[in-house]
C-alpha cells in the first residue's frame, strides 16, 4: 500500500501524528497509518496492550498475564514510520500543538489522537479501590488473583467456622458483563479447589455474591437474556442482589443496603468513567467524563484533534452514544487512521465514522454465554461455543501467537488452573485471620 | 503401593510427618510418602513451587512466572494423607516436638523435615539488595525483568548519549551458572530489541558485564569449559571483570575495584547462603549456613528431624560436601520419604543417603552450554542440544503440561519475547534518567 508516487503531496515536511494510548482504538490508528507518508508517534504508559475481554481469567488463575499481552513495540515494530513512547501523559498544549508528558518532555503534532480509554467510577468513594480492584489492568488481575487464593489458603487455616465462611465468600459488585464474568469464573474457580485442592473446606460454605444496584443484571442486555445469565448464575449457586447500592467497603467486610456481609476478596465491577482525557483538552465532559466528538471523530472547533474508543462520546445514526466496547474503538481506530492516511497522502476530506455491530456478549459461566446482535439473539451452550471460537480467534489475531491460545483451549477444556500463584509481593491483602492457637492442624 | 496389611503397625494411632519448604526436596520427600501410613502435613510461605533452573528466562522475558511454577496444592492434590499449608515458620520448639508458625499457630510432628533451601548472600551489604535482586523467586525475576525493560525505554526517550549508554549497561555479579546465563541472556534479549523495536539504541551501546570476584567464572566446572564459557560470552559481547570484588551498589550505579560504572539495571548472582533453619533448631551451621546432617540425613542426637536439599551439609563418600543443586534435594528427598515410609510401615532402619551425579550445567547462550558429568565432560552445540532435551524433559515432568514446553520451546526457537510486560506496580527503579525538554523526540 505504498502511495503512488503522483498523489504524494508536494512539500517534503511529512506530517506528525501523535497518538495516545495503546489499547483496541490507538493501535488499529497506530497499524492504518503503518508505512505511510505520516510521522507516527504512540506514547503509552504501559509497554503492552491488553486483551481486556479475557482479563477475568488472569483473575480467576486460568490464564498469565502474558498470555493476554502484546508488547506494544512488537505490534507495532514492524513500520519504521512509528515510533513508541513509555510516557505518562499530563496535558495537552493545544494552542501550541504539544502533548506534554510527566517527564517534562514535549511531543510536538500536527494531528493528535486521543484514545485513553476509561477506568473504574467508585462514584466518589476512591478508598474503596484499596480493598475492591476493578478489572482493567494486569496489576489489579494480579491483585484479585492473589486476594482470592489467599483466603482460600486462609480459610483452610482457620479453626473459626465463621471466620472459614467469611474468608470463603467473594463479593463481586456491579452486574454488567465484567461482573458477571467474574462471578460465574469465581465460583467455578471455588467449586473446582474446594473439591481437588483443600482438605477442611466444604463446597457448602463457597459463596460468591453478585450485587447490582439496579433492578436487573447485564443493563445493556435484552430482557430475556439477561434473565437466562439470571437463572444460569442462580443455578450454579451464585447470589444475586438487586436494588440495593453498596454502602460501605473495608478490609474484611461489605455493607450492602443495610446488611453487613463478611467477605475474603471484593471485586469491582461498577462502573467506567473515561481518563481525564477532557480536562487536558480544556473541554467540558459529557456523561461518564466522555468527550463529545464530530461524526468524523474530531474535537468540534478544533479539527487537528481526535478522540477514540472509551473516551469519545460518539453517536450512532439514531442519535444514541455508542457503547464503550472494544469493537467500537478498533473499528474507529481503523477508521480514523486510514481517514488520516488518505487525507495526508491524497487530501481527501474525513468521512464521518458508523459503526458496525458485531455483536455483544457476555460469558455467563463454562458452556453458557449470551450474544446480542441487535436484530437476533442467542443464548446457552450454543453463544458458548460461538463465544469461544469468536475469542480464540481474535486471541490469535491479536498475538500471532497459536500456540498460546491452544493452551488456553487446553486448559480450559482440561480445567487445569495453572496460574495459581501468589507471590510474596502480595499482601495489603484484608487481614480476617485471627491469630489461633491449636495444638495441631 | 498401599501398604500390606500384615505389615502395618500394630498402634492405631499414625505417625505426623512435617516437611518445611516445598521446593524441589520437600516435594520429592511428599511424593514418595503420599498414600502411605504417614499423615503428611507440608508447609511453604509461597503456593507454588518453582521450576529455578529456568528463572533466568522470566527474567529475560522469554517466559511466564506460571510457565515455570507449578502449584503445591495441584502437585500433592491427589494424595489424601498429604495437607499444605501456607505459612511462614518462625521455629522449631524440638523439645516439644512442634514448628512454630508466624500466625501462632503450632504445628505437631513426630518426624521433621526441613527443606527450606537457601538464599542469596550479600555478605553483610543487606542495602545492596534493593539495587541488585538476585534470581530465586517469581517476584525477584519479574522485578529483573522491568527494570531492564524500563531501561531500555528510558534509553530509548534520552537525548543525552552518556545516559544512554549507561542505561544500556547492565552489571551482572557473580560468574556461577546464574551469572553467565543471565548474561548470555541479557545480552541477546539487548540485541534482539535493539535491532527491533527500538528506533534511537544503536546495538554498540549495548553493554552487559559479568563481574566475578574470583580468578575466574564457573568456578565449580572444570578450567577448559569455564574457558570456553569465558570465550564464549566475551565474542558475543559480554565484558568479564575478574578479580575484582564489588565495592558498592547504588541506585545507577556500582563501584568495582576503583571504577564506578553507570548502569541501568544490577543483577545479582553471587553467593547463596542456607535460609536461617540452624536456628530454629539451635544448632551450630556449617559454611553458608548449612546443617551439618548424618549420612541418613538426619540432625545428629535428633534422629527425629532430618534436613535435605540446600540447608543441608551433606557429604559424599569422600567426604566433600554436596554441592547445592537441584537434583541433590530431589534425590535426597526422594531417598527420605522411601525411607521413612519402610521405617514407618515396617520398622526398618533408615539407610544412608547416596549421591548419583546427574551432570552439573550451565548454558552459556544460544546454542552454547557446558556439562560436566565427572569423568567426561561437554560443551558447544551438542551440549545446547543436551541441555535443551534435559530441560524440556524436566519440565514436562515438573508441570505435566507439554504445551507449555511446546510454548516454550516455540518461543525460543523464533525469538519471540512475549513475556515483556511492564507492570504499573513495577517502579522502585534506579532513576537516571535526568528531566530533558527537546520541542520533538
């Protein structure tokens, strides 16, 4: 896809465009403007893009961080037009065509993309992310893994009957897909040690509950599936509770309505707010800390500057926003990045983005998801399967690497939980265990 | 191998085995008394047990931590007479014949195996610790691998070609195996992300020393393979200092001899000393530490307690003391649990332990390593081959997972280094890198 060499522009300056974040939406941009007549910079904070949609099973010990990362530099090596940054962004000098990073240094642009992604909303309560990590990056996967294999070593410890059962119940917040992953991933993670792994825990005392503020779980979800993830999660014996609004988080405890639930390992899966992306641009935020965006992606009044994925409050045709999902910030990524190429390469106008739906979905637990194409719908074992081969294939395309998504395959067929390590790095972990004294164990 | 009935012991009542430590040693000792008449009880501070001979690789991004561990819990899950339990011992109360936990709690034995192995020595600079992590846990390799990474990056974003440099030296102490693979290893992973992924290292930056105290590396091989392991790392770049203690260790830098050499990542390999069990039994240690042991392996006037693998001061039939090597705590282990089951199920006394040397390795770098079996010896090419057939080998035993060797051996094979995360929990990170304004990168 070299330019032909008539429709290159006149002037020798090659234009530069700054890139920040590397997740879903930055780096379709990052590949779409590979070897063209662009200067590419991406400045991200972390080395590595994260398949997020898998995250849950680095949590729940089924899979190794690695396992769902790419360096950064690796995807992106192959094009001697981009280059890549470890860099924290702090501010944007708009006027003078500037990002700024925290090291002091200034990246200068004639095109910025703006793709921060979002983080966890603890609507005001930011104390609570000590004792309940959201599920967004490896770290917190790492946290939430250790936290939970912990207090199963913990309750196996205990001589405390109601200390056991507290140490063996997992409170997961927020009833959207992420927390519905983790609940059904959680309890099965439970089930499975309990029956192979300890000695003095019983399968009676697992408990994994499910809270959802709101009157029904997967809220972006027709009526009848959500129902089926309802039942399905019921069934294997994960709780449910609707309509009541968590009210307190501490080390050992969760405050539920007005019930005190005693818990080993919280999860939060609440709500996403976008990166202070709005601030640094000076412009004001719609719903969810979200920029509001042209059709063709742009900052309305600033035509150098665009936002993507998470961070963009783009609108379909209807007028609706469209969701914060992964589909959507690739495909705009990709949109945008082959928009700019021909712009720069051609001087062709931007043509406005529209998304298109490749479905949502949400796995409900092992053979059980639900699928949501707009039109139809699907639900059970079926979606599961669909589910399956849908991620193992978007796993491979997104590593390159067959043999890792093999032996996930592998060991989610065999069941095996290979990456149950808790490291001595661990701890600021809820101290419950009481100190005990016993002549033997 | 349930035990015949005519042969079991009269009293009703089981004997408690203790094992502390399960690393290779415990775990062999465990093994070889799961289902038997003992009631086993295995005690570790970490959940898994580690896979050491390949740590280097995680350090060097070309594996995962969980590629290499393997969890105690799923290793002696199958064996009902064999609890695990996590905790870190504080003492042993011999009189009383119990371990004493951290928590408080006390643990009974009638038979005590201590296999705690060792740990590294910093003769006395306990400081030097925090700028130089050695390589005997999950959490130590990951912290090698960020800080080379973050070097690396830190390099990449410099404009100042003397910070640059000095990011790109890496300082490995100590010339034992650990040593010289991680300088091979470092070395290659430098090469292999310079000439990839970076866009301002030029690959004659790249600097890897090897720093020995000593006359000479490999001090425990033969002189003509540690010759060929010094020409080796010496003509694919690696600068070995010999006889030249270091001096100092400092956030970016060491001092060895009177030359202060500007780093961007310390590792260090070289001492090891027993982990601190003399105490816990009051006894009088030996060099590094270790437990002077009968040739049953058992504490001399104790015949109760028994130590094994790398705390332990075992000798040969010559009367030198074994060396602190893997194999020497497997088959140690394997001997004790055997013979402890014989005393146990049938009355027999314990026989003394017997070395059989394996052959002591060290691979040197791609398609180089030495083996030395006594009376004949390797090195080159065939022994790489060894070394690798050796090692898969090991692993696939170790994990009872073969796509993960597939995996590994994959990677290997194509050079992908797909471990290379940096982590946001990572810093604690020598900060060279001096605040630099440039209007463009």
């Amino acid at each position: 896809m070299k330019p032909d060499p008539i429709a290159e522009p006149a002037l020798s300056l090659r234009a530069t465009v700054v890139i920040v974040g590397g997740g879903f939406g930055g780096l379709a941009c990052a590949r779409a403007l590979g070897n063209s007549d662009a200067d590419v910079i991406l400045i991200d904070k972390r080395n590595h893009n994260l398949f997020q949609p898998l995250l849950y099973q680095v949590a729940t010990a089924a899979l190794s961080p690695a396992d769902i990362s790419e360096p950064i530099r690796r995807t992106l090596g192959r094009y001697p037009n981009i280059r890549v940054l470890l860099g924290e962004v702090t501010g944007v000098d708009a006027d003078a065509g500037a990002v700024l990073l925290e090291s002091g240094m200034r990246v200068s642009y004639d095109h910025l993309v703006i793709a921060t992604g979002s983080e966890y909303n603890y609507f005001g309560n930011d104390d609570w992310r000590t004792w309940a990590p959201g599920l967004k990056t490896v770290h917190e996967a790492r946290l939430i893994r250790q936290r939970l294999l912990l207090a199963y070593e913990r309750a196996e410890l205990s001589g405390n009957p109601v200390e056991k059962r507290a140490l063996l119940t997992t409170v997961v917040i927020g009833g959207g897909p992420t927390g519905v992953e983790m609940a059904g991933a959680v309890h099965e993670l439970g089930r499975y040690m309990i029956e192979r792994d300890f000695r003095s825990l019983r399968a009676e005392d697992l408990r994994v509950l499910l809270i959802e503020a709101g009157p029904r779980i997967l809220n972006g979800f027709p009526d009848h599936l959500a129902d089926y993830a309802a039942d399905y999660l019921r069934n294997i014996g994960v709780e449910i509770r609707l309509g009541d609004p968590v009210q307190k988080i501490a080390s050992d405890h969760v405050v539920v309505g007005s019930e005190r639930i005693e818990t080993g390992c919280v999860i939060w899966g609440a709500g996403v707010k976008a990166t202070p992306a709005a601030r640094w641009l000076g412009v004001e935020p719609g719903p969810g800390g979200r920029i509001p965006v042209a059709p063709d992606l742009s900052l309305p009044g600033r035509p150098e500057i665009f936002v993507i994925g998470d961070c963009a409050l783009a609108k379909d045709d209807a007028g609706e926003p469209l969701p914060g999902l992964a589909q959507v910030a690739k495909q705009q990524g990709r949109h945008l990045g082959r928009a700019l190429r021909r712009k720069l390469e051609q001087g062709t106008a931007l043509p406005p983005f529209r998304f298109h739906n490749r479905g949502n979905t949400a796995v409900v637990g092992r053979n059980a998801a639900v699928f949501d194409f707009g039109r139809w719908q699907m639900k059970g074992r079926l979606a599961w399967y669909l589910w399956a081969i849908v991620h193992v294939w978007l796993l491979v395309n997104f590593e390159k690497r067959i043999l890792v998504s093999l032996q996930w395959i592998w060991r989610y067929v065999t069941r095996q939980r290979g990456a149950r390590l808790i490291d001595e790095s661990a701890p600021e972990v809820p101290a419950t265990t009481a100190r005990s004294e016993t002549s033997n164990v």
